[in-house]
C-alpha cells in the first residue's frame, strides 16, 4: 500500500499560518500502514490564548458585515474548497483511514454548509407579540452570540468542520476550531486555503493539541460565548464542567447507541442493505451507527445468514481513488481495533456467538489497524456490545418477540441520538414514533442532509447540527418593545 507524504502544517490563528509558541509538532500518522503522513504544529497554552483574543477581535469586524458581505466571503471560501477537493480527500482517506469516495460526503458538508447557511439567516423572521393592552409593540430580534470555540471528533474530519463552520460565519460569530489530533491533516489545509484567499483576520482560527493544554484553556476563558462539539459523552460532560466559569451557550452532538429494529413484515433486502451501510460504512465510525440490531424471531435465522453472506463480501482495503471498490478501511488507530476485540470477546465469554469476522485480515501491513468486519448474534443487556457505543465494524444481533420487548430493549440505553425501524404496521409506527427515547427516529430508510435537524437527547447531546435550528446555538435573542 502506498501512502503520499504531505509535509509540514501550521496553525492558523489571526489569517497567518503560524508554527506553535513551543514549536512542537505531532505525527499524523496513516492507520493503513501505521506510516507518518504528515506532520502540524501542536498548539500549547499560549497558542491557545492567542486564538482566543485573535477570535474576540474577529468577532468585532464580523459581526458588523451585512449578511451579504459575509454570505460573499462565505462563497469564496466554497469555491476554493472546491478546487482542492481531491487533495482533501486524499488527506482524509490517509489521515483516518476512510475510502475515497466516502471522504466525498465530508466535502459535500463543508460545501452545502457554505452555502446553505447564508440563506437560512436570510429567512429567519423577527418574531411579533402581540401587546394585549395595545399600549406597545413587541418583536424580537436575532444577534450573535459572540466566539464560538468548536471541538471536532475525528471520524468525519471536514463534515464536521462544515456542520460548525456554516452556522457559525453566517450568524456573524468568529470560530476557533480544534479539530481531533488522530486526524487534523484535513482541517489544517482548510486553514491554508482560508489564508489563500486572504479570509478576514481572526474570524476563522485552527489549531489542534491536548485537551489539557489547548481545550481546557479555551473552555475554561471567560472570551468564548459558544461551546460547541462533537465527540463522546465522557468528554461532553468534561467541557460541561470546566466551562462554567462564564455563562455559555453549549452546543453537543455526543455518543449514540442506535437501535436497528427489523419486523417481521419489513422490507427485507432494504432493512438488509442498511444494516451493512449503517454498520460497516466508514468502518463503523459513525455516532449514528447501526449499534444494536433487533431482528423478529420469525426472520431472525434468516436475517442472520443473509447478513453473513453480504458481510463476507465486503472489499476492505486502503481506499484511494485508485481502489474505487474497497467498501471498508481500517479502523483509526491501534487501541480503536483493540476495543473491538475486546468488545467481541466479553460478548462470546457471556453466550454470544461469533457468527463472522473478529480477526485481523490477512495480506495487510502489520502496522496498520485492520479488522475484519464482525457479526456477533445472541446479544444480550449484560454484554458491553449492547451497553456501549461500539463505534467500530462490530455488529451486535439479537432476536424479539413482541414490540413491548423490543421498545424496552431499545430504550434500555443512556443514549438518545438516532433510532431505526422497518415495518410496514402503521399503527406502530405511530406508537414507536412516540414511545422511542432517541431524537432521530428513521422509519423503514434512512435520510441526512443539511437540511434536517440533528442532534439528541439524554446523554447523547444538547441542540442539533445541521437545519436552522443550528443557528440557534449562535445566536442571542433580544426582545425590543416600543410603546405606541
């Protein structure tokens, strides 16, 4: 397998590409082959105080552009995204192991976001009240917030950058952005193309490090006004905490644990085609992620050598543009594909069967971090393959009876991201419509796009990504009474 090496990124802070204050950089490292493809400064503490205060001054030029002038901006910067897709696919096929043509989803988020954003500020309409006395009238208007810092997982570098970056800029909010160190590469080329076309100084800032020395400092500043990340639970609670040393808004897309519920009279070759899209795409990567998937006993047997056969198929490989075919990559780093091991082998110690997978392919760099896709069926609550989010290409099956078992099967998780049911029973598709304790309920097919709210409950998050109900998180409202 053979990588490319893409040098020596910097920071972006203030609209200069910049080394760090210690000068210390970090390996990008391929997780194909376990090659360093690259290396970027590693910001420190005083890195991050400098965004800060480069972010607080772009927020004061920001935030005065019309809507239009930022929208002008805003389309630049789509523009050169577009002209350097292929080099950022690229990156993200050898930053995080994804195939190529599954990075396109990310370009299409950063792009769509770029655009779509600009024209949903435009729609939002003042709220009227009514003065019941007529003695006044009353609207509300919309401004933003002010710095807004975002925390970025590693599994869709640029969709990520996309779902923050589009909100953000046309709510007139500066932005820093940190993105994962197990996959800045892509992120730091967007900071390169931002200083390209001489974005405004200080609205954009990118810098990647630990949490210890570069998040906790900016979460614990009093300068930003917005918190907003993508990642697990775990860290999600962390930033809660620290962050209450001022008021802030908080934005959270935080871990999943995805019912996948298959009646008896679904569609079965689609709720088929969506189980392996759902489980094995971007390697099981994904917070929306087919977890635990439910399937009635009376097509459980069957399900479950179909699920076999099409699994067993699946290309993996190192998905380049020139390997179009490859369906799955490795997954991101060595203790990731330790996790599914250990995932696989609690759930066989405790009655589970491995029905496929659980081993290292064979053919493959040593170095890299290769897993078989895996199929475990007879899970049960007490295993972790049912308690936690697997975020891998582990699949946990598991037969019901009854839709009052299988709603409590489902419901029997801390999460409360996405859900998936295939059925053709209206009646209960309108009682799991109501009953099951996710935020995202799919019913026989599954449909995201910037358009559509996403986002949680219980402890999978707080507000949404994507839809106008993003710019929520940006903006402050403010009620203007005039009296008559």
């Amino acid at each position: 397998m053979k990588t490319q090496n893409f040098g020596y990124k910097k920071l972006y802070i203030n609209g200069e590409l910049i080394d760090s204050a210690s000068g210390d950089r970090d390996d990008v490292i391929c997780p194909a082959t376990g090659e360093v493809i690259a290396q970027v400064a590693r910001a420190g503490k005083a890195d991050a105080e400098k965004a800060l205060l480069s972010a607080q001054k772009g927020f004061k030029y920001w935030s005065k552009l019309s809507l239009a002038e930022r929208t002008e901006w805003m389309l630049k910067l789509r523009t050169a995204v577009l002209n350097k897709e292929h080099e950022l696919k690229t990156a993200m096929v050898h930053e995080m192991g994804k195939t190529y043509a599954g990075a396109y989803e990310d370009i299409e988020a950063v792009v769509n976001a770029l655009e779509w954003y600009p024209a949903a500020m435009k729609n939002l309409r003042e709220e009227q009240i009514p003065d019941y006395e007529n003695t006044h009238t009353h609207r509300m208007i919309s401004k933003p917030a002010g710095v807004a810092v975002a925390y970025l997982a590693w599994n869709f570098p640029l969709l990520n950058v996309g779902f923050k970056l589009g909100p953000a800029l046309a709510s007139g909010c500066s932005i820093i952005i940190k993105p994962s160190q197990l996959s800045p590469l892509s992120t730091y080329m967007i900071g390169e193309i931002l200083h390209d076309i001489n974005f405004p100084a200080g609205v954009v800032n990118i810098l990647s490090g630990s949490s210890s020395e570069v998040a906790t400092p900016m979460t614990t500043s009093t300068i930003p006004a917005v918190l907003t990340m993508i990642g697990s639970t775990a860290t999600g609670q962390k930033v809660i905490a620290d962050s209450t040393t001022s008021i802030k808004k908080l934005g959270m897309e935080l871990g999943g644990n995805a019912p996948f519920i298959v009646f008896e009279d679904a569609d079965f070759d689609k709720a088929l085609d969506l189980a392996i899209g759902l489980k094995f795409g971007n390697s099981g990567q994904i917070c929306v992620a087919a977890n635990r998937i439910f399937v009635h006993k009376n097509i459980y047997d069957k399900f479950i050598k179909a699920y076999v056969k099409r699994t067993s198929e699946l290309k993996i490989g190192f998905g380049t543009k020139e390997n179009p075919d490859v369906f799955m990559g490795p997954v991101v780093s060595r203790k990731d594909r330790d996790r599914m091991f250990d995932l696989v082998k609690d759930a066989v110690s405790k009655g589970a069967k491995l029905e496929y997978g659980g081993k290292i392919p064979e053919g493959f760099p040593e170095n890299g971090n290769w897993i078989q896709p895996t199929i475990v069926s007879g899970i049960t609550t007490e295993m972790d393959l049912f308690r936690k989010e697997t975020f891998g290409p582990v699949a946990g099956v598991m037969p019901f009876e009854t839709d009052d078992e299988v709603l409590e099967l489902a419901n029997d998780t801390e999460f409360g991201l996405a859900s998936y049911i295939f059925t053709n029973n209206h009646k209960r598709i309108e009682r799991f419509t109501e009953e099951l304790e996710f935020g995202e309920i799919q019913i026989n097919g599954v449909k995201y796009s910037i358009y559509l709210p996403h986002g949680g409950i219980k402890n999978s998050g707080i507000g949404h990504d994507c839809s106008h109900l993003a710019l929520d998180d940006y903006l402050v409202k403010k009620r203007v009474s005039t009296a008559i």
